[in-house]
C-alpha cells in the first residue's frame, strides 16, 4: 500500500492526536489508531478513525492515493488497526468540526469479525466483552466522565487543606460488622479481611494531620444485585479534625458542588454523546436542603397514605432505595437526611446529646433516584462508650485497641464521610446501573474479563 521508505516514515512520525487537530489546521499530520467505521462510495473512501481523544472523519479520494492504500481502506474491519498520514481541514459539517484529507496509511492489522456490531446486543454479552465494550462512544464517554469525577474529587481537597494517607486494604477488623467481608486465609493465626471502608485508619490520620482523606478500592460481600451496588468500588473519605456533624454537611455540598462544575465545564462533548439533561447538574450547587429524620419519615408516611409508596414506614427503619427515591423526588437538587437513628449506623457514631437513640449522622441523597451518595457524621469520642459498643456489636476488642488509642491519647470531636466513585459517576452521567462506570466491574455473578 506505499513503499518500505513511506511506511517506515508513517510509523516513526510524531504522532498528532484528534483532540488537537484545531491547532494544526491546514497542516500535515500523522494520525494513530482504530479504524471506528467506514463508508465508500465510487471513487471516495470516508474511513472514521479514533484514537482515544475522540474520533475524526477522513476523506480519501481513489485518484490521490495509491491504489493499495485505497483497496485496504474499503476492505478494513472495524477496530483495525492503522495510521493515516493527512492535511487538517476545518468543516462545520463534520463530527469534531474537522476532517483529515488522506494522504497515506498503514494497516497494522487488518480486522474481520468485530464481535460488538451497531445491532442491539443484550448487557450479558456486552458485559463478556468488556474489554472491547470500552472502545464504544457512550462508554468511552461514561469512563471520561469518571476521571474527572476522580481529578476534580482530588484537587478538591488538595486545596482545601486536606493530606491524601491512604488506608491498608488488608485489615485486621471489620468497621462496620463481619457479615458483608471478604475473609483473607494468609496471616497465620490471625484472620485478615479486604476493607469494608479506611474510616477507622482516616480517624487516626486525622489526629496526626488535622483533615486527611484515603481514596482506593474497597470491598462488600453483601448478595445484592441491585443497579447500585459493585462488589469491589473506589471510595473517597475524608476525615476532620476539631469538626461537627454540620461541618461534614457543609464540606460535603462544597465538594459534590465542586464535582459538578467540573464534569459540567470539561465533559461538555461527553455529556452530549450520553444525552445527558444537563440542567439537573447545573442545579448541584451549594447550600442543600437539609431534613431531619423524623420530617423524612413522615414524608414517607404521608406519601404513603396517598397512595405514592407500596409499604408504610415506620420510625426507626434505615431507608431502602423507593424510599431515598421519593424523598429526593421532592427536591431539585441533593438533599441531606441527618440525625437517623442509632440502631441503623455504624458503631462509632456519636450520638446527639439531646435524644440519645439519634446517631448524629448524615446520609446525601442525590435527585433522579441515584440514593444515597454520601455518607457520614460525627465520630463517638468516649473511650467507655466505644469500648461497650464494640462489645454490643460482638466484636473482638484485641482488633480495635489501636482503634482505641485515639481515645486514650488526645481525642477531640472529628468527623468525616464516605463517597463511592462509581455511584457518583452514574448521577453525573445520568445512566441507569453503576456497572457501566469502573472499567472492570465485579459483581455478585461476574468476576471476568
């Protein structure tokens, strides 16, 4: 398709990405990637060619390219491989606003049979090829949107003062209870578990740094199945110092504020290809409503005795998803339920002084029906009280003396929560099911690709 001496040059070209194609207009550039589609038609080619920055349509004329490069250019497989030596020209008409004049190329590899094909194929099989699923437009948009989503989390609280420490993911006790741990059969007479959370480990380096975060994968053994639960998922937690309930409400409105701008200024194109409505995301700003319990309950109730939810319910309950969903149903923008009570939080949350059955916690439930997307609160600073909570929740002592020692020496009042990547990515995308926003999602039934 071109000579030894033209295809050796193709190959060791600096490469120019598609992304950058509006500063080389006019210019010669040498594009490297995957054949996205392609149609001809008599004596024009318009190979589409995507490069992992976005994709650009390319034009090749049968009379000013040699004939290899225009047989091969008709014949290609979508995903083939190929680099394509071409003038920039701008046109309105165009995706991207840019189309490549073809010059040259080289097939790498020249591909039949792409397993993923425009027709409808059903979640199992796309699922069974993740791995090429990902090369999808509304994917490949979905996992862009999820960078940002971690870039924007991060530089958050880099700036506000914050020190990333990250917690082990190997731990010698379970933080919230042993029923939903994955066991670890490798420290001889001592069982190990995958983290449920880095909470515990965040509060000892927020007594040595004042605010800290922890931010890497964490892991459930529940048997759910549901559109918002992963088995393995990436959690941000960020830990105060010297800080209340309500100071964990107010950094948490600043930071999902935050977030949104973020995906809403740099994944404009992203957004578009997944139609997402852009306007429940411009909404995402600071304050949020905020509603005790007990109003959120008799929210419930009242809905209940209109007829809007199935099951009546009672004081005392922790919320299931159509619950969270019809309480944010009535707000246009995220709503914080605080003060639940203490029997359905973790055993290290403070409790309210005035009503000792409240935990002071705080659960953020995003609009749309993404439920909760944050939780968290203030942490129990008593020694004694730990110690008998960890006793009513039957766990062993021995484990949580580390734990214990933030008591003993210097502790003050701190607080903090927890964000799962992936639920938030969804909302930012507004797509049904959380499998689709971490590359490989693992899953009560999936563990491959």
């Amino acid at each position: 398709m071109a000579t030894e001496s033209t295809t050796l040059d193709i190959i060791n070209s600096p490469q120019t990405y598609i992304s950058e194609l509006s500063k080389h207009v006019g210019q010669e550039v040498v594009l490297k990637g995957w054949l996205y589609n392609v149609r001809s038609s008599g004596k024009i080619a318009f190979p589409q060619l995507r490069d992992g920055t976005g994709i650009v349509q390319g034009v090749a004329l049968k009379n000013t390219v040699s004939p290899e490069v225009w047989e091969a250019l008709k014949s290609l497989g979508q995903e083939s491989s190929l680099i394509v030596r071409g003038t920039v020209r701008a046109d309105e008409r165009a995706p991207g606003g840019y189309e490549i004049d073809v010059i040259d190329a080289q097939v790498l590899q020249e591909v039949h049979d792409y397993p993923i094909t425009p027709k409808e194929h059903g979640t199992e099989f796309l699922m069974d090829q993740r791995h090429l699923w990902l090369r999808s437009r509304r994917q490949h948009a979905v996992l862009k949107v999820r960078h940002t989503v971690v870039q924007a989390v991060r530089n958050f609280f880099d700036n506000d003062g914050f020190t990333l420490a990250d917690a082990p993911i190997l731990t010698p006790a379970a933080c919230e209870g042993t029923t939903t741990l994955f066991e670890v059969d490798y420290f001889e007479g001592e069982k190990a578990y995958l983290t449920q959370s880095g909470q515990l480990y965040n509060e000892a380096t927020a007594a040595a740094f004042g605010k800290a975060y922890c931010f890497g994968p964490t892991f459930r053994a529940e048997k759910s199945k549901t559109r918002r639960h992963l088995t393995e998922f990436w959690m941000v937690e960020p830990e105060m110092a010297y800080a209340t309930l309500y100071d964990v409400m107010s950094l948490a409105e600043r930071m999902l504020s935050h977030v949104a701008q973020r995906v809403l200024e740099d994944r404009a194109e992203e957004l578009k290809v997944l139609e997402r409505d852009t306007s429940k995301l411009e909404s995402i700003v600071a304050p949020f409503p905020r509603l005790h319990y007990d109003d959120a309950v008799k929210m419930l109730q009242d809905g209940h005795d209109a007829g809007a939810l199935e099951n009546r319910f009672e004081w005392g309950g922790d919320f299931g998803a159509p619950d969270e969903s019809f309480i944010s149903s009535k707000f246009d923008k995220p709503i914080m339920v605080h003060h639940y009570p203490a029997i359905v939080k973790a055993f290290y949350m403070a409790r309210d002084p005035e009503r000792s059955e409240l935990a002071l916690g705080v659960d953020v439930l995003a609009p749309e029906g993404y439920g909760e997307v944050i939780g968290g609160g203030e942490r129990a600073t008593s020694l004694e009280f730990l110690k008998e909570q960890v006793r009513l929740h039957q766990l062993p002592q021995e484990a949580f003396e580390w734990y214990l020692d933030l008591r003993r020496y210097g502790s003050v009042p701190h607080a903090g929560f927890g964000m799962g990547i992936e639920r938030c990515t969804a909302w930012m995308c507004g797509i049904e099911h959380i499998r689709e926003t971490i590359p490989f999602p693992r899953m009560l039934y999936r563990i491959r690709p």
